[in-house]
DNA sequence: AGTTGCATCTCGAGC
DNA sequence: GCTCGAGGTGCAACT
C-alpha cells in the first residue's frame, strides 16, 4: 500500500535537504520547484539565470530541469550521476556529477516553492509497434514487397560501412542491399545506402553489381535526386500497424 | 509574489480534474503522481501497463510520463497538443491530442496519489558553450587551423547534397569542403562529407580535384578507413571553451 | 507546413 | 568501456 508522496510547501531549505536526502536514499524520485539558477559543464558548458523550474531527481542519477515549455528540459544529467545535495546559507543547492565523461549540474534555489518525494514501483515495460523492426519483419515475411523473386540472405550484414539491414539476391541472382527507414528519408539514408553498396562493391568480386534499395514510406525531393544520380532505388514501403 | 503551489494529497478524481483544469486554464505546470496505463498511438502505437509514474502536463501542450529511471519519458507528446481531463468512474483519464500528425496519448490513473499545479515564470535563455557553431567561429577566426593557407570564402554553401558547413580555397586554390562536428565522429559524418564532396565535383568544372576535410575532436577506427578509400582529410580540433 | 542537419542528443545492442 | 545506428527522436533555421 501506498504512504502517499512527503510533500512540503514552501520549506526551509534544511527541511527540503532532509526530504530529498531521505527520499534518494530510499530510492524515490523526488521533484523541486522554485526559483533556480543553473550551471552545467561537461561536454559542452551552459548557464542559466533566475527562473522558476521544476526539477525532477531520479534514483538512477537522472535529473531534469523543464520550464514550462518544451518537451526536452533545458538542462540535465543522464542516468548514473551522484546527486547531492547541501545548503548555502538559506540557498537550496543541488550538484550532480559524474564521469566518463566527466560532467556537473549544480542547481540553485533562490526560492524553493515545493518539495515532494514520490515512492513508487514499476514493473510495466513499453510495447512499441511500426518501427524499423517491425518493418523488417515484414518483409522478411514476405519478400516479393521489395520485388519478385526478391531473396532476403542475411540481415545485418557486415561490411566495411557498417552493418547492412537486409542482404539478399534478386530473381537474376544478383546482389541486394536493403535499407530501411520507418519514416520519409532524406538525404542522410541516401548517404548511408551508398556507404554500404560502396563497402559489397569492394567486397565481393570486382566488377559484381550491387544492387542498392531505400525503403521507406517515402523520400523527400532532394534525396529521390540523390538515389537517381547513385543508381539506386526505392521501394515505398510503411511499418505495419 | 508566489502563492506557492495548489497540491493535493491522495486527492478525489472531481478534486484533482478540477486542480488540472484550472491549472492549465492560467498557464501552470501540471504534475500528477500515481499508478496509471498509457496509450499512444500516433507515429507509431505503444501501450503500457499499469505502474507508478510522474505526469508532467505543461501549459504549451507538451505531456511527459516519466518513470523512476532514465533521462526519457516512457511516453510523451511534444508541445502543440490539447489536453483533456476527465473521469472515468473513479478514474482520472487525461487526453492530449494533436494533429499533423495525428496523435493521441491517454494516461487512465487507477490511483492518483498526488496533484500539483506550479504557477512561475522563466524569462532566462539558456547560454550554451561548446557546440558546432563555436567550432566554426574558432576556425573563421583563425582558418590557419585547418592548414596553412586555407582561406575561407562561405558557410553554409549550397549543394545539390545539401549545405556545406564551410567551403574554401587552399594554398593552391584548390577547392576545398569542410564538414564540422563538435565531437568524436563515425562513419555517418564521412558519409555526409562524401555526398558534398561528390556533389561539388560534379557542380564545379569536370576534373576540378575538391578536398574533403573533416574537422572533429577525434574518429573512430572505422570512420578513419573510409576517410582514407576515399581519399579524405581529417584535422583533429575541439569546440573552443 | 515541409526540409535539413545539429544535439551536453538518449538508448540499446554488439563487441 | 567504445562503436554504431535507431528514434513516436526534439529542435531551430530556412524555404
């Protein structure tokens, strides 16, 4: 059963220490809001003057600094970051640090407003349809959408370039190289085609064709260009579901 | 100044549809905690079972469903959505829809543990040091970076390909396309780099030789390798700062 | 609204 | 740990 989340308005900043201190030992999520300054540097470096945010701590090391727009925060640390947190006079502190790479997060509070500490459990994992994989799998499951006589060998191929989607042989035997996009392309999937049919090219035997082909939903202008002047081609093709 | 926050604990549905309501009726950050299903379908379609998460609902449209661990939300929607609050029975349901494209999100709580809306203000802009742009401001302002003689004459030049980050001249007046990134690169910026490369040659006189340089903080073996087939460039150099 | 490429991208899988 | 590519990527700038 639940206790309900501890919950603090307007605390001193020695009670939100305490809260948060005791709410990441046991392994709660815990969220601030209040006037904050913010200063990251790692792999890149940012500062923040005075607003009022919404942190969020998680006890896997994550924190989040979201304003009231946006769907990213606008500032935060990943996963596997040690939280502490102190007092400055009567100002909320909150350094995150971690390393490889070597990155900090210190949060300010000019004026803390809320502190709350969420204990919870969640067993559930996501189920995601109409993605790559899926796409994949439906062609592999029926091989005559990219064209008769189509024959997927291998998926995941490696080469030189990097590892090619789907592998296989057209009705003349020919060599295939299948890309695949869940959504419209442009010229980046174009680029990585060629990468790859490039990489067979070499190789297999000199002077083999190998056959390239984009599939995908659909190709923006700019990238249909780019597939023509490559000699490659596309196959409009969406994720199921 | 601030009321501080409107929070409930362990609130009814009719208490807490009323606080998210009117919460986003004055533009407040909205957070709900409890245990909840959500159901996406959009882009692509995802379902999750029942589980104890943090709702962000923010007056631009965005929703974030966040878990007790990582740095992304389980589900979200991006700004631009309408939300919608409701009670189904004893059980608070939001929905937040948007078009192009169509999505929608439904978060139903089987048990609502806490409600909050944060009413604040962020006039601050994020400064942010190290990225991309840096790095091209480094080397505008000292082209001799790239080698002796360099002599930038456009950013951002259009190509068939897409837009060169800076294109210039050597010593020899030979022409000359640099590819930026701000850090350790793969084998995707090589292939970025060859479609300009490519496209340029074919743009300017036939025969014309165009260089190719990318300029990054390191490469990765294979990126190394596909520079070298294909008769590339690589100048190690960092973001300033 | 569509296109293009950056991002402190994050994340997972493979090695 | 590094590498590589997918992602409901988000996001800004530009057309």
């Amino acid at each position: 059963m639940s206790d309900g989340p501890r919950t603090q308005t307007q605390p001193t900043t020695d009670e939100a220490r305490t809260l948060v201190d005791s709410g990441l030992e046991r392994d709660a999520m815990v969220t601030l809001f209040g006037r904050c300054t913010v200063d990251y540097e790692g792999r890149a470096a940012s500062t923040l003057g005075p607003g009022d945010r919404l942190v969020v701590l998680k006890p896997d090391g994550t924190v989040l600094v979201h304003t009231d727009e946006g769907q990213q925060p606008v500032n935060w640390q990943p996963p596997g970051c040690s939280h502490d947190v102190m007092t400055e006079g009567s100002t909320l502190v909150v350094r995150s640090e971690r390393s490889t790479p070597e990155e900090l997060l210190v949060v300010r509070f000019e004026r803390l407003d809320h502190a709350v500490a969420y204990d919870g459990t969640d067993a559930s994992d996501l189920a995601l349809t109409g993605t790559e994989d899926d796409l994949r799998k439906r062609i592999l499951d029926e091989p005559s959408l990219i064209e008769p006589g189509f024959e997927p060998r291998a998926t995941e191929r490696d080469t030189p370039a990097g590892a090619v989607d789907i592998f296989g042989a057209d009705a003349d035997g020919a060599a295939v190289v299948v890309e695949l996009k869940r959504r419209r392309v442009g010229p980046d999937a174009v680029g990585q085609l060629t990468r790859y049919v490039d990489a067979l090219e070499r190789d297999l035997h000199a002077g083999r064709e190998v056959r390239g082909v984009l599939v995908a939903p659909s190709v923006t202008d700019r990238a249909r260009r780019l597939l023509a002047k490559r000699g490659l081609e596309f196959v409009p093709l969406e994720p199921p579901e």
